[in-house]
C-alpha cells in the first residue's frame, strides 16, 4: 500500500464540499418551467415571487416558491456523496509525517487539528440530528400514506356500493309493469 512517490494523499473533503462541487444546480435554487415556452429556469430562492424575463423566450415569468432543493440537485448531491464515500472506503489509510517540523509548526497543526475535531464532532452532531428529524418525517408520510389509502379504500368501495344500487334499482324499475293510461 505504498504511494507513488511525490504523490501527496489529498485529505478527505467533507460531505458539504463533495455534494456541491461541480453541480449546476445548488440546494438553494429553485427549478421550474417556463409557462409559455416551456423551457427549463433555474432561480436561486431570493428570487421567489419576482417577475423575470424567460432566458429562453424572453417572456416575463413568476419564479414560484421556494419549495426545498429540487429533485435534481437532490439525485445529483446524493449520487457524488455515495460516489465519494465509497472512494473513500476504497482508499488506502492516510499516512501522516511529523518529521523535520518545528515545535511551532507542530504546536500550530495540534491547534489546527484541536478546532476541526471540534467542528467536526459539532457537524456530525447537527447531521444526526437532521437523520433523526427526516426519520420521524418520514414515519409521518407513512402513516399518512396508509391514512390515504385506507380512506381511498373507503371511498371506492362505496363508490362501488352506489353504482351496484343504481344498476339494482334501475334493473328494478325496468321490471314494474307499465301504467294503463286512461
């Protein structure tokens, strides 16, 4: 497991960095379409509710609400996250070298290292917070789901009910003998 020599192992870059690198489309941006060409717009969110003239047709447009990031940036942020840490996984460990370094110099890396293990474990604190939040979501939208689909199951099978009424008490009408008119 050695390195190529002068090849010098890049430190990992954290989930933040990887997910909006190269990325066209920011977790702030708002996607929609065009009313009138159809083309696809990309506005960042403090243009919510302004009226914009169409990139593609040059017709005035109102960028809608804010709705969260979109769909895209959300496959895309997810694909490079789950590319990124599977090289991760795959790398080699980090070799680290002190030799032929000042005191100072390793007093001020000990500092360095001391504050972003600090913001680190305060970062990996805020995102397991976030995963249990979005996990109790997500258990909501599933007894929501099932909540809807029990009262769709309702719905229909009364639906099924009264149009089986309507076709007895049609069948039923057909069968009483016609009024002798006078």
């Amino acid at each position: 497991m050695n390195e190529a020599p002068g090849k010098v192992q890049e430190p990992m870059r954290t989930a933040d960095e990887v997910e909006t690198q190269g990325v066209q489309v920011g977790e702030r941006d708002i996607v929609f379409e065009c009313p009138h060409c159809e083309g696809e717009l990309v506005v960042d969110r403090d243009g919510s509710g302004l009226d914009v003239p169409c990139a593609l047709c040059a017709k005035i447009v109102n960028v809608p609400a804010y709705q969260g990031p979109s769909l895209q940036f959300l496959q895309t942020a997810t694909a490079k996250l789950a590319d990124a840490l599977q090289q991760t996984r795959a790398a080699p460990p980090m070799r680290f070298s002190f030799g032929g370094k000042s005191r100072a110099a390793l007093d001020k890396r000990h500092q360095e290292l001391q504050r972003l293990v600090r913001e680190t474990r305060s970062r990996l604190s805020e995102l397991r917070g976030l995963l249990n939040h979005s996990r109790i979501q997500v258990h909501r939208y599933q007894l929501k789901v099932e909540m809807t689909e029990a009262k769709l199951a309702e719905l229909e099978a009364e639906f099924t009910a009264l149009e089986q009424a309507g076709q007895q008490n049609q069948a039923g009408q057909d069968a009483l003998p016609l009024s002798e008119s006078a």
